[in-house]
C-alpha cells in the first residue's frame, strides 16, 4: 500500500467498489466514544470500514457482488461484533 492524498469523494467511491487496500483518517482511535459506537477503525461491518471493505459488504449482505468471504478468524469476530453492535443499538 502506498499512501497519497486523495480527495474524500474518490475514498468513498473506492470503498464501495472495493477497490481500496486500506485508509488512514485523523480522529477517534479509541480516545472517545466513537471506536465504540462506529467500530469501523478495527471491524469491518460495513463498506465504510477503513479496511477489509469487502469483508463489511460481506457482513451487511454476503450476497452483495463486491463481497467477499471473510477467514475463519474473522467470521469469529464477525459474530462477536454483531453481538456487541446488537447490544449498542
């Protein structure tokens, strides 16, 4: 991964497509609520996760086109989280 500015459009259109290896973004990071309340810094659950998009779109629908099937590993995280986002809600 190589990191360059790019305008804030573009990073959206990229991370619906799936064409992103990952973002960076200043803020939250744990020191507030918002890694809480908007896990997607460490969990991809949907497509604006800074990582992993496709495993998020897989998470919301895993029949979405630009999904993906996540390992072992992260389903288990995935169960965990839905658990966890369930009980914020």
């Amino acid at each position: 991964m190589q990191p360059r500015p790019t305008d804030r459009s573009l990073i959206f259109a990229r991370l619906q497509t799936n064409e992103n290896d990952g973002i960076g973004w200043l803020g939250g990071g744990g020191y507030d609520f918002l890694g809480l309340l908007d896990p997607k810094w460490y969990f991809p659950h949907e497509y604006e996760s800074s990582f992993a998009t496709a495993w998020g779109l897989y998470y919301q629908n895993p029949k979405d086109p630009n999904a993906e099937q996540p390992s072992a590993e992260a389903k288990k995280q995935m169960d965990r989280g839905r658990l966890r986002l369930v009980d914020l809600r």
